[in-house]
C-alpha cells in the first residue's frame, strides 16, 4: 500500500554533513507521521527523528541541534540533515511511516541505508 525508498547514505569523515532521502509511493495520503530510526552493529533500533503531518517535530537527545528533519509534500519525500557527525552516529538508519487505515495504524519501513563515519 505505502513503498518507501531510501537514498543518501554512505562514508563521510566526522565532522562532516550528510543528507538521507525518504521518497514514498503508494497510498501516500494517508500517512500522518514520518520518521527516521537507526540501528548500529549489535544494538536496537532507536529513534532519530520523527515529523507529522501538521509540521511539528520530535528528536532523540543525541542528534539535537545537528540533525533536521523535512519533507517535501509535492515530492513525497521526507529528508534528514546530518551535520557534525560523530562515530557514534553511524548505523544503518531506516525511513518509517504511519498510515491510518479503516482498521487502524498501519506502519511502514524502507529497506535502510548504511552510513558510516569514519575518525
């Protein structure tokens, strides 16, 4: 019903910046919330960042004031702004969406992409 693809992920030097692309096709207009989530080597999937679709925002404590969260509603694509990245930021992070349905809340994840940083 919702597909999301995932782009923008690769090897950056810490301190650098980075942006992750989230296009979603399918029944795009019933998604209410987007996100970004990560999970690094051996450990849970946390989240990043999330934005609804009135506008408001919500970020783990980690990536406050380095990272954005946007979308582009004509593009259907939701983007995340990584600056001042940190080793402990890489992992592989995976674009989330909720969607609301006859029957209740259906949620639907990308395939991940990997983003590594490197000393």
């Amino acid at each position: 019903q919702v597909q999301l693809v995932e782009s923008g992920g690769g090897l950056v030097q810490a301190g650098g910046s980075l942006t992750l692309s989230c296009a979603a096709s399918g029944s795009t207009r019933s998604i209410y919330s987007t996100g970004w989530y990560r999970q690094g080597a051996g450990k849970q999937r946390d989240l990043v960042a999330t934005i609804t679709s009135g506008g408001s925002t919500n970020y783990a404590d980690s990536v406050k004031g380095r990272f954005t969260i946007s979308r582009d509603n004509a593009k259907n694509t939701v983007y995340l702004q990584m600056n001042s990245l940190k080793i402990e930021d890489t992992a592989v992070y995976f674009c989330n969406g909720l969607a609301r349905t006859i029957r209740g809340i259906d949620s639907y994840w990308g395939q991940g992409t990997q983003v590594t940083v490197s000393s």
